[in-house]
C-alpha cells in the first residue's frame, strides 16, 4: 500500500486551532456493522488540513457510511474519531459548527426560496458568510428567488453546497456531489469545488467516478468492502499499475476463449507468454474476452503486439489503449470494474 | 438585519409558515372545509316552521272538520285511493269514517304518524262537541342555543383543531424524514428542541387564524352563542391544539415514509371522528364502552367546548376534560420526544 504524506497548501484564513496543528480529520480503527453487513471493517485514515481528499469506491464500498461517521451522524462500533482535534462524545456542537456537510439525496423543501433556505442554514451557525455570498459562491444569484422545485438537478446539487458552505466550514464534507448530474452539470459542479480548494479549504468527498476522483483530490483512498485498499496522490496510485498506458483487445478467433480463465495463462489459442515476452509489456489479464496488457513504452510496445498476434496467425477484432487511470488501479487490486454494481 | 431575524427559532417558525401558506391544499382543508361543513349541516337541520302533517280523510264532513288546523292539511279520498296514498308517503294517516264511528289508519312506527293520529282525533272530537277539561294556552320559544347547529358547530371546531394539528405535525415532520431533510438539519448545528418548538409557534399563529373565522362564521352566519368567557375559550383551544400536536409529533416520531404516517394518523383518528361526539351525542354510545369514549381526547376536547359554549361552564367546573386533555398532552409529548428518530 502506497502512503505518502503531502505537506498542505497554506490555510489562507486564520483557524482557531492553528495552533495546535491537529489533522483535519483522524480515523483510528474505524468499524460499523449494519444488521450482518459489515459496512466499514477497521479503516485508518489521517487527512490533512488545507487537503482535498476523496473516498473512492464502488457503490457499497462503504464510503457513505465512513463519512457520515466523520460527519457524527453514525455511531461507530468501534474506533476513534478525531476532527479539527476534536472528539465527537465531547465536542458536538462545536463540531457542527466547523464543519460543512452536503449528503446524498437530500431534498430541500420544494416550497421555499434559494434565498430563504439559506438564510435558514445561515441561522444555524454563530459565524458564516452571508446567504448572499454563498448564492455567489455557488452560482445561483439568477435563482435566488426561485422556489426549489422549479431547480435543475446540477442547481439543487449546488444549492446544497452553498447550504453547507454558509457557515464557513474549516472542514466540508461532499457525498458523492456529481452522482446523477449530466456531464455539463458535474464539470460545472467541479470547478465549484476547485474553487473551495484554492480558497484553501479542507475537503473529504466521497465519488464513484475515477475521473473525478482525478480531477479534484490531492489524495484518495480506494475503498473497497470496508477497506482501504490504496491510499496515495492519483498520480502514485496510478504508478502503481507499473505503466502508463493500457491496451486492450479482443481477438477473433474459431472457438471464443473460456470465460472467467485465470490471467497470465494462454486463453484459447493467444498465447500470452509471447504477449509478456515484449518489451515494455508489464502485465496480461482477459476479462470476458478482452485482453488487456498494462504497457509502458507505447510507441515501441504496439507493432510488436501487432506482431505477435500476427505471428499466431490471431485476427483482431477490437483494439485501443488509454492512459492508466484509477479505474484500472481498481481493476489491478479487485479483478473487478468500479462500476459493476 | 435585526437579530431577531438572524435567529434559528424565527427563521425555523418563519419557514414553518410559509410551507404552510404556499400549500393551497392546507389551506382548503384548515380554512375552508370547516365553513362549508358548517354551511351543509346548518342548511340540513336547519329550524323549519313546524311541519305541516299531510292526511286523508273518507268524507267531506271528517276533511271541514280537520280543514281549520294548521297543522294538517287535509283532502278527501275514497277508501281505496286513500289507502293507496297511504301506502306511497303522501299522507300520514287516513281517517275512515265508519257506522260507528272514525277507524284512522297509520303506520304507528313513524313520529310524524302519531302527531297526526292525535292532531286529527283532537279535531273531530271536538267538531263532535268534546269540550276542553281545562283551559290550555301556548307559549312559544325559539332560542338559540338548542338547535342542532349550535350543537355541532363544537364539534367541527374540535375536529379541526385535531386535523389540522396532528397533520400539520405529522406530515411535515415525515415528509422532512423522509427526504432526507431531517438529517440534514440534525447535520447542522440547528438546536433540535428549536425545530419542535417552530411547529408549536407556528400551529399557535394558525389557530389563532383558524379559530377565529371559523367562530367569526358561525356567529356571524348562524348566530351562535358564547355563553361562557372568551378568553377561557382561548384556552381550551390552545390545550386542544397542543394536545393534538403532541399526538401528531408521537405519530410521526419514528415513521419513515408518508403511508406509514397516513396509515398512523387514520388510525388515531377514525376512532375520534366515530365515537367523540362531533355531530352526535356520545353519550348515545352504549355504557359499555363510555369509559373509553370518555377518556379520548376529542370527547374531552369537545365537551370542554359545548360546556363553554353552550352552557357557559367555567374552567372550574370542566375540570374533568381540561385534565384528560393535559394527561395526553404531556403523555404523549414525553413518549415522542424519547421515541424520536432524528434520521
């Protein structure tokens, strides 16, 4: 497992536990069990300040529930919580007060105005920004007197940032905020979050989509049946995979290959040896049906590919390669695609 | 900004006010149901001048006899048309004339029936020669206060007042479970006895509203009376609100979904509507079961108020419901507030 400690940007506002340096948040141990579920199963974790951090994972990865452990909404079974320094049995108001949370599927009340459910949120907090800054801040100053309902599913995403934006989180927490938007809508809610994390903040988010995951986190743990499975910088994580590109292809051949083989063994007639035997190709695995080989040195790696499947006298039927991403630092620790679900 | 509109009560009761406002459904069922309730029933059991008894009678002598009573209206039938009338409603009773005397025909079951028997049998005794024994004059009164609409109009305000408590409460408190909102508030700093505590702010300024146009209606409509202290009235309004929201707010303390809810409030409900007394007495419910009739809250609520109303009772002297209603107030406030799922 890759851990890496990145130094954090500089906290541009003052906080009142500067001082004491304490983690943003501090997960020792961590366990939940719901009915026969286990939902997290002994997580650690130490996110910094300043830190925009993302919980990677398929749906039931456990995410959720980790994060709305951190947020004091879940009890867990065992295991220390730590945020700003603070303890949740001993500090829960003050807490709430720091902390900035936006959950899955909330529904503000379709009745009210943009503008009245923030002054509500606003009312809440002893110090924050004016409901008017955040209606700026989210880009929602041509809605403020729209009700609710009559919002597009990327502006009430942005209206629950703004409400978790009112106080003037230290700390905020995201669960899963682009899942079900449109790709317009999800690009306009990351440069959202881009520009909480340059305004310096401390960010966890919690994503099933890799790309984002990429795009926003300094750091990200990979999630997986309760467990962090890697934790590092997207870059490191990706490094992991032992090269950069990833070619996939499917051969045609007289008899298809047995589905579910075990990789690194010749599938059908494509005989993998010869495949590893190439420069530059540091790893085969077939998923039904399509071959794929983690290769560093593309522009060497791929004429040879062609060759030896030539060589075997193989037709291919399909072929492309992409630059490694998370999804396949996922692939490469579970066997399994982030989003089978 | 003054602080007052910064505050987290005042924007929670502020918003409370507004959901409800902006529900043009609430409106109707808080406001306007009522009055048209009220309107319906005054318009059927209005106070009609008494009723003329349709009758029959076989000869012309027996229908002069019956003709200077105003009471009957009288027509002469032959017997097989008059028996045939008879039997279709259109007169009460018919009178035969006999040999020896007068047979009336009647169904004795019907009260209008009976009236006329003795009506029409005073009348041809006296065409006879019967003489009064003693002298007898009529008084008559019509005062208000005993007419069925002064009855019900009670009972339509406890009815509202439980409706619209216990679905003001009820709902909106499920509803914000289950779109998640509840837990996002509880998320939030929000001070949780605040967010109760708009409910009953808010329900008190709507009571205030619905009461009095209710009242105002019935009073100006169908005059009816207030015999006892307006103010003790206020009173048990606001217990019989209060006690009704403590009941909503258990009903919705641990109900996830809307159905569950709905399913919930009809069952604490029906009861009340059927056995509290809105439009008829309960104490026609068998003796059996009056304890229990008795011991529910609408009962209690409703009786305080025709006491009040009615019969100008003082707070003193409805001790008996003002005590049930506090009972389930305060029972059913401790058992919510410690049941409560606040996600």
């Amino acid at each position: 497992m890759t851990q890496t400690q990145i130094a954090p940007p500089p906290i541009s506002r003052p906080s009142p536990n500067e001082a004491t340096r304490a983690p943003s948040l501090l997960l020792r141990g961590l366990r939940k069990t719901f009915a026969d579920v286990v939902a997290v199963d002994g997580l650690d974790l130490e996110v910094n300040r300043g830190e925009c951090f993302g919980l990677l994972g398929p749906n039931g990865a456990g995410k959720t529930t980790t994060i709305e452990i951190c947020e004091g909404l879940t009890d867990p079974d065992a295991g220390h919580v730590q945020l700003l320094g603070l303890d949740w049995r001993a500090a829960a108001n003050q807490l709430r007060q720091r902390i900035g949370v936006q959950l899955q599927e909330t529904q503000f009340p379709d009745k009210l105005t943009v503008e009245e459910t923030l002054r509500l949120f606003r009312s809440f907090f002893h110090h924050g920004i004016p409901a008017e800054e955040s209606i700026r801040t989210a880009q929602l100053e041509e809605k403020r007197n729209s009700r609710v309902g009559t919002l597009s599913g990327g502006q009430k995403q942005r209206l629950a940032m703004a409400c978790a934006l009112v106080g003037d989180p230290e700390l905020l927490f995201l669960d899963e905020p682009t899942t079900g938007l449109d790709p317009q809508a999800r690009r306009h809610l990351w440069d959202l979050v881009d520009a909480l994390k340059q305004a310096g903040r401390t960010i966890i988010l919690t994503t099933h989509y890799m790309e984002e995951a990429e795009r926003l986190c300094d750091r990200v743990a990979i999630m997986d049946h309760g467990r962090i499975i890697a934790l590092g910088t997207p870059q490191q994580l990706i490094a992991s995979v032992g090269a950069e590109h990833i070619v996939e292809f499917a051969v045609s051949a007289h008899e298809p290959p047995a589905p579910g083989s075990a990789p690194g063994i010749a599938h059908g007639i494509v005989d993998a040896a010869l495949l590893l035997a190439i420069p530059g190709v540091m790893s085969h695995r077939v998923d039904a049906g399509l071959h794929q080989l983690s290769v560093s040195e593309l522009h060497t790696a791929v004429p040879r590919i062609f060759a030896a499947l030539a060589s075997q006298g193989l037709h291919l039927s399909e072929f492309r390669t992409h630059s490694a991403s998370l999804e396949d630092v996922f692939v490469g620790l579970t066997g399994r695609n982030l989003r089978d679900e | 900004m003054n602080k007052l509109r910064l505050s987290s009560l005042y924007q929670l009761t502020v918003i409370r006010f507004f959901l409800i406002v902006r529900e043009p459904e609430a409106i109707f069922w808080i406001f306007i149901f009522p009055i048209l309730l009220a309107v319906g029933l005054g318009i059927a059991f209005r106070n009609r001048p008494a009723d003329v008894l349709p009758v029959g009678a076989t000869t012309t002598q027996l229908t002069q006899a019956l003709a200077a009573d105003k009471g009957l209206s009288a027509t002469t039938l032959d017997p097989a048309a008059g028996t045939h009338a008879l039997s279709t409603g259109n007169i009460l009773l018919l009178a035969i004339q006999q040999p020896d005397g007068v047979t009336y025909q009647f169904d004795d079951t019907n009260p209008d029936a009976r009236i006329a028997r003795m009506l029409v049998d005073r009348d041809i005794q006296a065409a006879a020669g019967q003489h009064e024994a003693i002298h007898a004059q009529n008084q008559l009164v019509h005062e208000t206060g005993s007419r069925y609409i002064d009855f019900v109009v009670p009972g339509l305000l406890g009815m509202n007042l439980m409706g619209s408590a216990m679905w003001g409460l009820g709902f909106a408190i499920v509803e914000a479970r289950q779109k998640k909102l509840l837990k996002r508030l509880v998320a939030s700093p929000m001070p949780r006895w605040q967010y109760l505590l708009s409910f009953i702010l808010s329900r008190l300024v709507m009571l205030v509203i619905e009461v009095v146009a209710f009242l105002g209606f019935a009073r100006l409509v169908f005059a009816v009376p207030f015999r006892g202290s307006l103010v003790q009235l206020a009173f048990l309004c606001v217990l019989t609100s209060l006690c009704f929201s403590a009941l909503g707010l258990l009903v919705a303390s641990r109900a996830k979904t809307m159905e569950a809810a709905s399913g919930l409030m009809n069952l604490v409900m029906l009861p009340m509507w059927i056995l509290s007394g809105v439009f008829f007495s309960a104490s026609r419910f068998p003796a059996a079961i009056q304890p229990l009739v008795r011991a529910l809250p609408l009962t209690a609520a409703i009786d305080a108020m025709r006491g009040n109303m009615l019969q100008g009772m003082s707070l003193g002297q409805l001790a008996a419901p003002v005590a049930i209603l506090s009972a389930w107030l305060l029972l059913a406030f401790a058992v919510s507030l410690r049941i409560f799922r606040w996600r």
